[in-house]
C-alpha cells in the first residue's frame, strides 16, 4: 500500500466530496479520480458508492480506510521517535484549532515556536470542535486545540490550557441592565433565566460551544428566541451593540468587545476548558509537547 495513496483516499473519504479532496490535496480532480480507480482495479472491487455530492465508503472502502489509519499512524510515530532520538527536529505536525481560539493563539505561539523548530512545518486545520475531535480520532490531526464543557464525556485524551466563564453581553442600551445583581464579592451577575424574551445570536450547531449553551439554557428552564446562528465574532457583537440580541460567550473575549456592549457573569457561573486534545495512546513528539507548553503560555498570559 502506498502511504500518500493511502492519504489520498483518506482525504476522499473525510470530504466525501473527490472534487473537495482534490482542491484540499492541490492536485486536479481526473488525476485524483484516475488514481482511484487504478486503486479499485487493482483491489477488484469499488471502495466508494458514487453521488454527485456525496461520497460514501462501501465495505471494502471501509476496511481500507480503518488499515490505512492504522499504517499512517504506525509510519507518523515512528518518524516523530527518530526524530526526537536524533534530535533532528524535521517532521510535520497536523494541528485543528477551533475558529474561536484559534487565530490570535497560533500567531503568538507560531512565532515562538518556529524560533526553536525552524525546520518543522506545521499544517492548520481550522474547524468546528466536532470536526477536529472526529479528526483527532481518525488520525488525521495529531493534536487539537478547542474548546470542552465540564461534563465532556469524550474518549481522547484532553490536557487543560485555560478555564474560562462564559458570560452574557448586550447593549448598553439594553434595558436588562437592570437586572444586573451585585454578589457578596462584588461581581456583577445576572440571572439569564430573566432574559426568556430577549432574542440571542449563537454559534454554530457543529461546535461543542452549542451543546455547552444548549444545556445552558436548558437549566435556565427556556429554549432561547434565536436571531441568528451564524457570523463571525465581530459580526455578531455588532448585532449585540445595535441592541438586536444578547448573546453567551466565552469571558477571554471581553477585551475584543465593541465600546457599546457591556458584559455581565452569570447567576450560575457556568465553565468551560480550553484543551489540547489527542487521540489515547498516541506518541506526542518532544515538539508537539513543546507546541502545547507554548500554548498553555499564551492563554496564561491572556488571563
């Protein structure tokens, strides 16, 4: 089996869409077809049912891809030891980072970490926290960096960078200002189950954040009126500053926020963790360790 063959069908299968695969590999579409299909012939059977849109693994498709995992991931760890044993410091590191957390963090710790690792590149891939726990899992990523609530029942290894509030915003016109109550400590608090006939701008479903708000509001004893669900994190706080919505953040975000939106804890002072995430048993290099100690450095110097 031919390792980058087997990369090829993997990220076929991960896209389920030979077209997306092709422009994510930066190779043409009929050369990446004719590839399959001398794969197919070779095997004697068709490892993917065909749609326009959508790719799905037949059985022997699926026999192949769990093989395939399972050899890039013996021939990555094996690479990544001798690496480490002959301090080289050359291989490739494939790291998911959440949009949410993810800018701002891998230009600071790239920065730092590209002084000490010249020679390593690093492959970004930018998704929802669903995605790149999926990814973790399959081997595609060798570590991920997003965000998990505190009940997290998920099987990969997780290792704390941060925990974090998350907070309500609104407008400084908002009436629901009102409602702000003063704790014993002094921290200005509101109760969000007072706010059952505002409207909030969320994220997307496909981020773990939206199973962390969904319980949320949940123990709030409402569903929230949504005004949208999409958007970036500036768009959305200029909805929040025309006084259009409320929304649920994470409090490292405050310093980010438009001059007209105020921010307030909740009643209830629900947690969420910034991890870095990887697949159990997995071989982590002396550079991804080092990676995820430069990471745990940044989010200690944005508390």
């Amino acid at each position: 089996m031919d390792l980058r063959q087997i990369e090829n069908i993997l990220n076929i299968a991960q896209e389920e869409n030979i077209t997306r695969a092709a422009e994510k590999l930066y190779i043409s579409q009929p050369a990446l077809n004719q590839q399959l299909l001398n794969l197919e012939k070779e095997l004697g059977t068709r490892l993917f049912y065909r749609n326009r849109n959508n790719w799905k693994l037949t059985e022997a498709g699926e026999i192949y891809v769990e093989a395939g995992k399972r050899l890039l991931d013996i021939k990555k760890e094996a690479y990544a030891r001798i690496s480490d044993l002959a301090q080289t410091k050359r291989e490739q590191l494939t790291i998911g980072v959440t949009p949410g957390t993810g800018g701002r963090m891998m230009a600071w710790v790239y920065k730092k970490f590209h002084r000490a690792y010249p020679e390593i590149r690093i492959q970004v891939s930018q998704a929802f926290g669903r995605q790149i726990q999926k990814d973790v899992g399959s081997g595609i990523l060798d570590f991920g960096i997003m965000t998990i609530g505190e009940s997290w029942t998920g099987k990969e290894v997780t290792e704390e960078l941060r925990r974090a509030e998350m907070i309500l915003v609104m407008s400084k016109d908002n009436p629901m200002r009102s409602e702000v109550i003063t704790e014993a400590d002094g921290t200005r608090t509101v109760d969000l189950s007072k706010f059952r006939d505002e409207y909030f701008i969320l994220g997307s479903q496909a981020g773990i954040n939206h199973t962390i708000l969904t319980n949320l509001f949940e123990q709030a004893g409402f569903a929230p009126k949504l005004y949208s669900q999409s958007g970036g994190f500036l768009l959305n706080m200029s909805m929040v500053e025309e006084n259009l919505c409320c929304s649920v953040i994470e409090e490292y975000h405050e310093k980010e926020l438009p001059e007209g939106v105020i921010s307030f804890k909740l009643t209830s002072h629900p947690i969420l963790k910034v991890v870095a995430v990887h697949k159990p048993g997995k071989y982590l290099s002396r550079a991804s360790r080092d990676f995820i100690n430069m990471a745990k450095e940044y989010w200690k110097e944005c508390e």
